[in-house]
C-alpha cells in the first residue's frame, strides 16, 4: 500500500493541477522553457483534457523550437474537441506553416470552405492564406524535384513554369544567362516574388557577384553570399519573435494571421529589409495591417488599433510602414 501510495501522491495535494499550471505559466513568462515544461506535463497527467494546460504546454513547446511536439498536442485537442475549435484550428495551421507543410494546410481549408465550416468573418483571412500555401507549395514542390534540362528563356511561360526555369538554374547556366538575370532583377515592373525565388537560387548556386535589385520603389546593391537567405533574415526573425511573445498565449487566431501576414510580407520585399533596424516599429506596422484586415475598414486607425503593442513608436513612420505593407499586399493579391 505504501508502494501504491507513493506512486500515486501526485493527487494528494489539493488543486495541484492549477499550481503546476500557474508555476509553468510563471516560468514560461520569464523565459525559463526547460523547467516550464516538465510542471506542464505533470498538469496533464492529472487532467489530460484541461485546455489551458494543453494551449500554455503548446505554447512553450513552441518557443523551445519542438514544432513537432506542438502539433502532436494541437492534433490531440483537436481530435478529442477539446477546446476552441477555431482557436485551435489557428494555432494548428501556424504550426503547420512553420513545419513547410503546404498541402495538409490547403487540404484542412479546403474542407472546411467545402462543409461551410468557416465563419463569415474568417472566410478573407483563410482564402488568403489557402492562396499563399497553394504558392508556397508550388515552389517547394518544384525546387525539390529539379530536372536539369537547357533554358532558352528563363523568364518564358507563367508563373509556375518561370519558378521551374529558375530552380533548374546550375551555375554553368546562371552564368550563361547572367545579363538576363540581371535586368531582370533590375526591372521594377518585374514580379517581387519571382525576384525573391532567383535571389535564393543564385545563392543556392555560390553566386558571388553582386547584383542590382530594384523592388517596390527601392533599389539595393546585394551580394547574396554576404547575406542570409530568405528564410533565416535575423531581422524578419526578431519581427516574429517579438510578435509571439506578445500574443502566444493571448490570442492564437490573431498571432495565426500574424504569422501568415510576415511571411508573404518578408517573402515578397526580400532583401530590402537589410536597412529596416526598428524591430517595433514593423512588428506594431503589420499589427495594423492585420487589425485592418480583421475588422474590414476602409482604414484602420492607429490610435484605436486594439493591437497596438507600443506607444513610443513615431505615428508618422508607423503608418509609412503601414501604407508599404498594404502596397506590398496590393501588389501580392494583384496575381490571383
């Protein structure tokens, strides 16, 4: 019995659960993940079904970089109901997204515009991000599986096939269509995103020259081997992480469409954020994008943005990064 006992005590303390909670929570709030976690898990052990536990233990598996642990709680919530279900469908599909997997996303948004399962108010938010994975996928999809054959005209074709002559590029064949590539990248009616992609290509291929990139009014000078690629910028990073400490916890949905709005924004001015510094300043700017996105105005106005995570931000310079964000979004949305 005493046996029995000692394996058991965890339940004799009185409301240990929302202890174990509460102390990974204050853990979690200063940082410490490794020793938020363990408290967590022991909380679920006493109620596996209790939400708060299940979204803080997300949340902190989350910022340790356990995408994988993340999604195998998320999946658990949502096979067994527990839960918000739009709530958690955000947060599954923000993970989704950080692991690369397009499709399943596209499939999950897919089946809820086919069940009418998608609220009015969520249809804009879930259409665009269906049509930014579908993009996604397509030039995952094709960079994976490159079949070397000779180019005549990179630039020939639509959208997909372009992406597809651009991930056969080896260096022989960049070199041999250098001046192309070049006024390509320097012509400011050329697509952002299709710069973006032949960017990451001349760096995939050691390409240390450097180019001339002119995107969105802005001219740049890049030797794309001194810079990161596309997907490790410290800077897009910084943005991120500082958006997700502010609404991990708080509010799923909204750092779901967050996410979503920073990677095609990111995506599509790369590499012109080389000279952005104010991590803030970008991070409030795509915050009023998405409360104008969200309430569907005309124009949203800073001062009475319910997102606003700063007050010591010039207002002048937060609507110019504002007005470039939405310009940048006119111009992504101008494709379909």
């Amino acid at each position: 019995m005493k046996e029995e006992a000692s394996n058991n005590n965890i339940i004799l303390f009185p409301k240990l659960e929302q202890r174990l909670l509460q102390k990974g929570k204050d853990y979690l709030d200063r940082g410490r993940v490794n020793e938020a976690i363990p408290l967590l898990l022991d909380a679920k052990k006493i109620n596996s079904e209790n939400q708060d536990i299940l979204y803080t233990l997300t949340a902190a598996y989350l910022k340790l970089g356990s995408m994988q642990k993340a999604l195998d709680i998320v999946e658990e919530m949502l096979n067994l109901g527990i839960g918000d279900y739009f709530e958690t469908t955000d947060m599954y599909i923000t993970i989704l997204f950080q692991l690369h997997e397009y499709k399943k996303i596209q499939q999950l948004i897919t089946m809820l515009m086919e069940e009418n399962q998608i609220p009015f108010s969520k249809m804009d938010q879930y259409t665009e991000l269906l049509h930014l994975c579908e993009r996604m996928d397509d030039v995952e999809n094709i960079e994976h599986s490159r079949e070397f054959e000779p180019i005549e005209n990179i630039f020939e074709g639509n959208f997909t096939e372009i992406v597809q002559n651009i991930a056969q590029l080896d260096i022989e064949q960049i070199q041999h269509h250098i001046d192309t590539i070049r006024n390509f990248l320097r012509d400011e009616e050329e697509d952002p995103f299709i710069k973006t992609i032949l960017l990451n290509t001349l760096k995939e291929n050691d390409y240390r020259e450097v180019v001339t990139i002119k995107k969105f009014g802005m001219e740049m000078n890049l030797n794309v081997m001194e810079y990161p690629s596309v997907r490790e910028v410290p800077f897009v990073e910084e943005v991120k992480q500082f958006l997700f400490k502010q609404y991990e916890q708080k509010n799923p949905s909204l750092m779901e469409y967050t996410n979503t709005l920073c990677e095609r924004f990111f995506f599509n001015i790369y590499p012109l954020e080389r000279d952005f510094t104010n991590v803030e300043l970008w991070a409030n700017a795509i915050l009023r994008v998405v409360d104008r996105y969200m309430n569907e105005n005309e124009v949203a106005d800073g001062n009475d943005s319910q997102f606003r995570i700063s007050n010591g931000i010039d207002e002048d310079k937060l609507q110019e990064a504002q007005q470039f964000i939405l310009a940048v979004e006119q111009k992504f949305v101008s494709r379909f």
